[in-house]
C-alpha cells in the first residue's frame, strides 16, 4: 500500500525514461561522420605497406640504408613492385631531414591518386638509428 501512494518515486521514474528517449533520440538525429572516399588508394597502401615489410625483414633495408646503397634499394623495390605502378622511395632521419640524395623512383607521377605509406625502421649497427621510410604508390591510368 505504501508503494501505491508512493507518488515521489514513480515521476522519478518516468522522468528518468524521458531523459533517456530524449538522448537516444538526439543521437540518432546526428549525422555520423564519413570516411573521406580512398577506396581505390585502399589495395595501394596495403601493398605499399607490404613492400616496406618484405625489404626490411631481416633488416635488409636498414643495412643498404646505413650503406646509403641508393641503387640496391631502387632495384629491390622495383622488383616487389609490378610494372604497372610508379614508385617513390624517400629516406629521412630522425629529424626528418631527407637522407637519399639521389630520386629512389620509376620514373614521373603517371596519376594524381597516389598512396604514401611511412614506416619506421631501426639499424642494426653499434651506432643506433632510426629511420623514416616513405613508399609512395600510383598506378598507371
């Protein structure tokens, strides 16, 4: 009987059921927000992220790094890489300074759609370093 008289406790109630209607109503009135459209870059950052992965396993890339072999990597990547997408290959240091004085390339951009996927690999030498590596990817329209 005490419950039914009770008024107190049920406009809490009720207010609480509103206040959350009220909510999830004001959520589902937001818009969500969308993805810039990069399906097509999608398969080229993977693949590009791939190439970087194959090279420095077994830290290959950071010993032609540390040898500033600019010719073996071009070759190494242009052998990951089919012949039907242009590359770019940028080294930098640890401040970002650009380290490769020579075009680690195939070539001129062929398309305005071009993946870029940076990584980080270390040298294995005495004297440690950390290197940013930056493989751009285009295919040829």
């Amino acid at each position: 009987m005490r419950f039914l008289s009770n008024r107190r406790g049920q406009i809490r109630v009720i207010e609480a059921l509103f206040a959350s209607l009220l909510l999830l109503s004001s959520l589902a009135l937001i818009p969500m927000a969308q993805k810039p459209h990069a399906k097509s870059l999608d398969p080229l950052s993977s693949m590009a992220m791939q190439v970087i992965v194959t090279l420095d396993s077994d830290a290959y890339l950071s010993k032609l790094v540390d040898d500033a072999n600019w010719t073996a990597i071009r070759s190494s990547v242009q052998s990951l890489v089919p012949l039907s997408i242009w590359f770019n290959l940028t080294i930098f240091d640890e401040n970002m300074a650009r380290l490769n004085d020579v075009p680690i390339c195939s070539g001129s951009a062929v398309s305005d759609n071009i993946a870029s996927v940076d990584s980080v690999i270390a040298s294995i030498n005495n004297n440690y370093a950390v290197y940013v590596v930056r493989l751009q990817l285009a295919s040829v329209e």
